[in-house]
C-alpha cells in the first residue's frame, strides 16, 4: 500500500490504535478532547466517494461500532460525525461524544470557547460571579480545590468523576480578585462538586452557585 511522505496520517498512526484491519484503523487521538475516536482509512484516499461499494459498507459497519460504544461508555446527549480533510487530505472520520454541558454546545467542538464573563451579584457588592468550561476556569478551580481550607460538599452526586470535568459546566464566585467558592453541573446535568472555601461555607454563597447551575441547566434544557 502506497504511502504519502507528506501526509502524517500515512507515516503515523494519529494516535493510541484501539483496532485495526488491512483497510482502516481506529484511534484515540492526542488531541485533548473528551471521548473522541477516529477512523482512519489505511490507503490514503481523500473522499468517502473515493471507496469501492464493499469498502463504503466496511467503514459505516465500523462507524456504527464505534458510535454503539461511545453511547455505552459516556451516555452523551448526541454523537457527531465529521468527515474534514481540510488540513491532512487523507480520509478520517471523526466520532464525537456531546454533552448539553460541553464548551461548544450546541455548536460544532472546532467552535471557539467564550471566554470568561463575570457578573456582580449587586450593585453596591464585592462579589461576582462566572459560569464556563474547565477549559477556561480550571486555572482558577484547581487552586481552590487544592486549598486546605476548602470544604467539598457534594450535592445530589452520583460520584460522577472527575474526568468529566471537561464535558460540564461550572460556577466560579468570587469577593474582588479572590476566589471563595466553585460548583459543578456535570454531564448529567446533576449539581455537584461543591467546594468552598471554610470562612466563607453560609448558605448564602452555597445558594447562589446551585441557583446559578439550576438556570445553566433550564437554559440548556437539560432536562
């Protein structure tokens, strides 16, 4: 099988291989997004049209597989698929898990993330308030969660890990510059991972990031 010295799909494999046969493969690319597979056609082609009637009927049989498991493993709200080859004209199909709660709901993964937006609760008040990705408030979460001092409580959890923490949706409150308290709606559209720092655990701040979440979820009409 010819192979294109200037095409990367040709020369590397795109990522961590989970299957493969004489006509495709498919992998987990290095990219960080959250669930996503490739298929990957071994002969280097740039169309689906491009393929024979009995190849054709071999990737969609491979595209369904993949699709039934990332259903079974992650429970998404929607699979997408995407045929590019914008960049590397060699054929791979794109498996994508989504979420209600994802960054770039409802649009496509290559949409760009907002950026932060902070709201003052009133006024006449020190305190604000911001609802976004992981991807933009982690550098802000992880310190928090980090803190001695900070207290986690766990509302209407299911222990949904982690992991998840890029497919969900978080509140960041924060008095002037410093940051006191963050809330999760994970990909189940559940209210958890609540933490806040000790001084500052009164219902008052608790209520203000669930009530935040609770409209994040009607506004993505979760449920």
């Amino acid at each position: 099988m010819e192979k294109i010295k200037s095409c990367s799909l040709c020369q590397k494999p795109g990522g961590k291989v989970v299957w493969q046969d004489n006509l495709c493969r498919i992998v987990i690319p290095n990219e960080n997004i959250f669930g996503l597979q490739r298929i990957i056609w071994n002969q280097h082609i740039k169309e689906v049209g491009d393929l024979k009637k009995k190849e054709i009927a071999h990737l969609f049989e491979k595209i369904r597989i993949v699709e039934k498991s990332l259903k079974k493993k992650f429970s998404p709200n929607k699979i997408n698929i995407a045929s590019l080859g914008n960049i590397v004209p060699h054929l791979h199909i794109h498996i994508i898990p989504r979420w209600k709660t994802d960054p770039w709901w409802p649009n496509p993964i290559w949409h760009n993330i907002p950026s932060l937006r902070w709201k003052k609760l009133h006024s006449h008040s020190d305190t604000f308030l911001t609802i976004s990705s992981w991807e933009k408030i982690k550098f802000l979460v992880k310190e928090l969660r980090k803190k001695n001092s900070a207290h986690e409580i766990k509302k209407n959890s299911t222990s949904i890990s982690s992991d998840f923490d890029d497919v969900s949706r978080h509140a960041v409150i924060k008095i002037k510059n410093k940051i006191i308290g963050s809330g999760r709606l994970n990909n189940k559209g559940e209210i958890d991972k609540i933490f806040i720092l000790s001084k500052y655990q009164n219902e008052k701040f608790i209520h203000t990031i669930k009530d935040c979440l609770i409209q994040e979820s009607k506004r993505l009409k979760i449920h």
